[in-house]
C-alpha cells in the first residue's frame, strides 16, 4: 500500500511540474521575472527529483545478492537524500543567486506581456493543488492517527514525505512569486520580484535541510516503530518465552530485521530449542509481515537477580 501510493503520488507530482516548467520558462522568457526563472528551476528540479524517487524504487526492488546479501531496499533512502542535494543547489540556491542579482539591477516586467506571469501562476496553483490533494490522499491511506509532522519525521517509505514537501514548497513557492510579481506589476518596482525571488530561494533550502536530516536517520538505519516493536514482543512472549533483548533494524521501508536473545529453559534439547525458535518466527512474522528477516538467538533463562554477569551482559547488549 505506502509504495504503491507513494509511486502514484510521485507520479501526479512528475506530471503536473513538466507541464508547469514550461510554461514558467515561457513566461520567464516573455517577461525576464527573477521570480518566474526561479519558479521554473523550482519545477525542474522537482520534477529530476521525482525521476530519481522512481528510479530508487525501481532499484530497491533487485533481488539480495552475495555482495548484498541484506537486498537493496535502502536504495529508496540514498534516491531521497540525493533529492534534499538537488533541492537544495539546484532550486535553492539557484534562487538566492537570481534574486542577488536582481537586487543589484532591479527593473520591471518586460514586453507586452506583463499578464502572462499572472495566468502562469495562477494555473500552476491549480496543478500543484491538484498533485497536493494526491499526496494527501495516498498519505492518509498510511499515516494513520499520526499528525503531519510526525508522520514526515516517523515515515520508513521516503517517497510520500518527499512529495508532500515538494508540494507544500512549491505551492508557498508559487504564492511568493505570484505576490513579488503582482507588487512589480501595480509599482513597476522590480526590488519586489526580487524579494518574491529571495523568498522562494530560502524555502527551498529550508525544506531541502528538513529532508537532508530526516533521510540520514533513515540511511543511518531506524528501529521499527514503537507499534511494531510492541507486536513483535506480544509475539515472542505469547507461549511463554522470555525476551533477553530484542533489536530491530530497517533495511528499506517494507524490510525489518529483527535480531532477539530469547530465554530457553535449562536442560531443554536441540529440537525443543529449534521447536520453540520455529514457532516464534512464525507468530513473528504473522504479526508484522515486513519482518523479513529475523535471527533469534537462544540463551539459559536464569531467575531474577541470578547471574550477574549474564544480566550485564544482557543489558550491555540492550534493546531499543
């Protein structure tokens, strides 16, 4: 359900930023607006940024392999990163540069065609505001009871928080362009679409740094969520089994490592301690299916309070 809605919003975001780009570059080169050149590498950008999240998840889905035995589900996390790098240069700082350079030699819309920006804004707001819908639509199928902002801070699959900020941004983007060009056109000052510009650079960048930080905890490797974490342990511990120490790991979105020290009565066989493993990888994954892959190692349950260097060692190796 999160990748495919995710490849559906990316999808509805690709679409509507080609067609916009365009028609910035028209109005750009119709009227030279720092604003509108800025909204059209806005556009740009976004719309190579969405080419890449499609490709990541394209990639992610090779089969494990010797070198990468884990398989290639964090490839979707190094897609996103690369998507914060190209907001931020590209888009961002693309954008402070024009609006330097329009501060030094400001002047007004260009040409006869002071109302083509007007109409360029004003449908891109549409077309961005139809490709925000989506994102939020596909976003609710996943984020549950969550708010927005934990939702892009918790979310494993990286496609629709990336989409959801893209879109936010471009359309507070467009509405700083729309009020730089609009305060140009009624003053014939063009220090307005230079502000206009300014603004836009510095949103970009601002977002750019939200998705760098949120991607590199994913890439640096997160637990599962507290939800999942609590199913697993219901799971070990429903026959009885004590849990020594549980960790978990996210190899990509869908994929969950989890590695656990279960207690094992002394004196129980080989096949009682084989039985007993079996049996807790099957409610494992019957609880979470995207724990994937799971190592659960057995260990001599020991009274409270017993060996003490067992209970360090336990604690040393410590949960979540």
């Amino acid at each position: 359900m999160a990748a495919s809605g995710g490849s559906k919003a990316v999808i509805a975001a690709l679409t509507a930023n080609l067609t916009i780009a365009l028609f910035k570059f028209v109005a750009w080169l119709l009227t030279q607006s720092s604003s509108m050149l800025a909204e059209a590498i806005h556009s740009v950008a976004d719309s190579g940024n969405q080419v890449l999240l499609l490709v990541g998840g394209r990639r992610a889905k090779r089969q494990a392999s010797p070198e990468h035995p884990f398989g290639f589900g964090r490839e979707r996390y190094i897609y996103a990163f690369i998507v914060s790098i190209i907001l931020f240069s590209v888009g961002g700082l693309f954008a402070l540069f024009e609006a330097y350079e329009k501060f030094k030699d400001p002047h007004g819309l260009e040409g006869p065609w002071w109302w083509v920006p007007l109409a360029v804004l004003v449908g891109a707001l549409i077309a961005e505001g139809l490709s925000f819908r989506t994102a939020v639509r596909e976003s609710n199928h996943v984020r549950g009871t969550s708010g927005w902002v934990e939702f892009i801070r918790r979310a494993k699959s990286p496609e629709l928080p990336v989409i959801l900020l893209e879109d936010f941004g471009a359309l507070l983007g467009l509405f700083f362009a729309l009020l730089g060009v609009g305060l140009t056109l009624l003053t014939g000052n063009g220090l307005f679409d230079a502000a206009g510009t300014a603004m836009i650079g510095l949103l970009l960048v601002c977002i750019a740094v939200i998705l760098a930080i949120e991607t590199k905890s994913l890439l640096l490797g997160e637990s599962a969520s507290r939800e999942n974490i609590a199913k697993i342990e219901q799971a070990i511990t429903s026959d009885g089994t004590p849990i020594i120490h549980l960790k978990t790991l996210h190899l990509g979105p869908d994929e969950i490592l989890v590695a656990a020290k279960i207690g094992i009565a002394g004196g129980a066989t080989g096949e009682h301690i084989a039985h007993a493993i079996d049996a807790a990888e099957i409610r494992i994954r019957d609880a979470v299916p995207t724990a994937t892959m799971i190592y659960l190692e057995p260990d001599i349950k020991r009274p409270a309070g017993g060996d003490a260097r067992t209970g360090a060692a336990a604690e040393g190796d410590g949960g979540r």
